[in-house]
C-alpha cells in the first residue's frame, strides 16, 4: 500500500511542476482523476467523488445529488465518505473547509 501512495504522490509533484502555477493552484485534472493542490499534494479525487463533492460544496443534499447523478443516494454517501477518508476529515463542515484551503473547483470538460 506504501508503493501505491509514494507512487500517486510522485506523479502529482510531477504533474504539478509541468503546469503553469496558477493552472496548478486550483487543481490538475489528468484523465478522470482530479488531483488536489496543497496541503492535499498527491491526494486525487475520482471523477464521480468531484462531481459529488461538487454538488455537496454548492449546498445539495445526498438525496439531490442521487437524482442529479442517476445515482442511488447510498452510493452518494460512498463517494463522500471516501473523499473524507482520504482528506482525513470527520465532517461535512471540515470537508468543505478542506476544500477551500484547496481552492477545489470542478469543471467536467
């Protein structure tokens, strides 16, 4: 598990250093994988854990976002749980706040 996370920390440092700086301070999007500027460096969130962390940011409910998404709320819950668990945050307040410090902004194209 040690490999797994040196190596995705290794690949944001270099993702971050073939970036302009302020591309790189709000985050760097490679693929479906968002990854997330300091203090979070080499943390990536999903492309469905963005979208639902979106949504949460902008002040939805899990149940909206299931039916934003097609998705069931459940499974909403399992991508924030898991955007928590990897920010090592207990809360919705510190979730955001976390993701302020990161200036997270979601954009899908």
């Amino acid at each position: 598990m040690v490999d797994g996370v040196d190596k995705v920390e290794r690949a944001g440092r270099r993702l971050k250093s073939t970036f302009n700086s302020d591309v790189g301070e709000q985050k760097i999007r490679t693929g479906k994988r968002y990854y997330l500027c300091s203090p979070f460096e080499g943390v990536y969130l999903t492309f469905r854990e963005a979208q639902c962390v979106h949504y949460t940011e902008v002040g939805f409910t899990m149940s909206d976002i299931a039916v934003r998404l097609g998705l069931s709320p459940r499974t909403v819950e399992y991508y924030v749980a898991n955007v928590k668990r990897k920010l090592r945050v207990r809360s919705k307040e510190e979730l955001l706040l976390a993701l302020k410090q990161t200036h997270f902004r979601f954009f899908s194209s």
